[in-house]
C-alpha cells in the first residue's frame, strides 16, 4: 500500500474564493471519506463515497460544499465563497468493504485549509 | 445520537510512567471502537482497535478493553516512552459495517526524560 496522499497539503486563500481539494485513496480501497478537523477537536466527518456514489453527507457539509469520487478512485471535495469559518485541516481516509483490514479507514495527511 | 468523550489533556509523564487516557462512548447499538495517534506532523494512524464487548486490543505496549457495562474504552500503557508522545482520539463506529468515525477531541500526552 502507497497510503492515502492528498493534495495540496496547505491552502491559503482569500475569503470569497472558491478551492479544490484531491485525495488519492489507497489503491482497491472501495470505500472513500472526508473529514475536517479544527484545531484542539477531533475530526468530524462531512461525506462518504463507495466507489462512486456518495453515500451519506453529514450536516457540516453545507451548500457552499461538494464533493465527488467520479470514476471510483481519487475524489475533490471543493468549497465555493470560502468563509473564514471554513479554515480547517480536511482529512481523506479510505478503507476496504472485504478481505484483510477490513472497516480500517487510514488516514491522509491531511490539506490545511487558511481563509483570509 | 453517538459520541465519544474523553479525558482533556494536556497530559504530562515522565519516561516509564503509567498512562492512562480515560474514554467514554454513547451510541446505539453494538459500535466498534478505536484509538487513533496522532504524531507530531503526520497523520492519523490507527494504534488498536476493538469490535465487540470484552475484546482487547493491543499495540506497541498500549491495551484498551471494550467494556459494554460501562461503555468505556480506556487507553493504557504500562511504561510510556518519549516517543509516545502524541495526540490520542478514541473514536467509535455505528454497527453495521464500513461506516463514518465518530472521534473524542483528542488527548495530547508528553513524556518527559
């Protein structure tokens, strides 16, 4: 396994602007999600995919978020007018549905976001 | 709903000290719990895990036991290392397969020489 690699690793931008996030999950992995993770708290989840329907969205994810996995591997998570609320590291994590660790989600390093 | 509580750190030992990092979990049904490390600047890594009532997981010297009677799951190391430090997150995922985790707010142990 390469591991779950994400892209761009920091983001600084300007509110009002809109930003594009990639996640490359590990290779076989089915199923694909995001997070986001303010400083001091725990990750909190925002959307899943398996393969490429997206399969739950949490609240967190307002309208201004989308999120896609097209063909099945890599997904984008975008967020269009940036607020500065929107400042976060956003976490990709895959996980396989069959076969050896399963249900095991591992984890990216992580995209930190900064909206002036 | 589900969630996860757990003990706020900053937590601080000396080397070859006893850890333990206390967690506390709500949820519906029959969850599979974790603990997760968080090293400083990397990512997320998976240190044990536990999928039903009474399992132990263990890794690196650290156990923690899915206790349903208390709906516990308490992180402990027996003699900590420098190296050890981290953040620590328990999280716990609803039954029923391959879904979302539901993470506590982390817990930021050092350990001292």
């Amino acid at each position: 396994d390469t591991g779950v690699s994400q892209n761009p690793r920091h983001k600084i931008t300007k509110r009002g602007q809109n930003v594009t996030f990639r996640c490359d999950p590990i290779s076989e992995h089915n199923r694909l999600y995001w997070y986001r993770q303010t400083l001091g708290q725990g990750p909190e989840f925002l959307t899943y995919f398996q393969n490429e329907a997206q399969l739950e969205k949490s609240r967190l994810l307002s309208d201004r978020f989308s999120a896609e996995r097209p063909k099945g591997s890599f997904s984008t998570l975008e967020i269009q007018r940036t607020e500065q609320g929107d400042s976060a590291m956003y976490l990709c994590a895959s996980s396989r549905t069959s076969g050896q660790n399963q249900e095991t989600q591992y984890f990216g390093p992580g995209t930190r976001l900064l909206v002036l | 709903g589900n969630s996860v509580t757990q003990m706020e750190g900053p937590v601080t030992l000396s080397e070859e000290a006893f850890l333990t990092i206390n967690c506390t979990y709500t949820a519906t049904g029959y969850p599979s719990l974790f603990w997760y490390v968080q090293y400083p600047g990397e990512g997320l890594q998976l240190l044990l895990k536990a999928t039903k009532a009474d399992d132990k997981g263990s890794n690196k010297g650290f156990e923690a036991t899915y206790r349903k009677e208390t709906t516990s799951f308490h992180l402990e190391k027996g003699s900590v290392q420098v190296s050890d430090s981290a953040v620590y997150f328990c999280a716990l995922r609803r039954f029923g397969g391959n879904t979302p985790l539901v993470f506590g707010k982390g817990t930021r142990l050092s350990v001292i020489a």
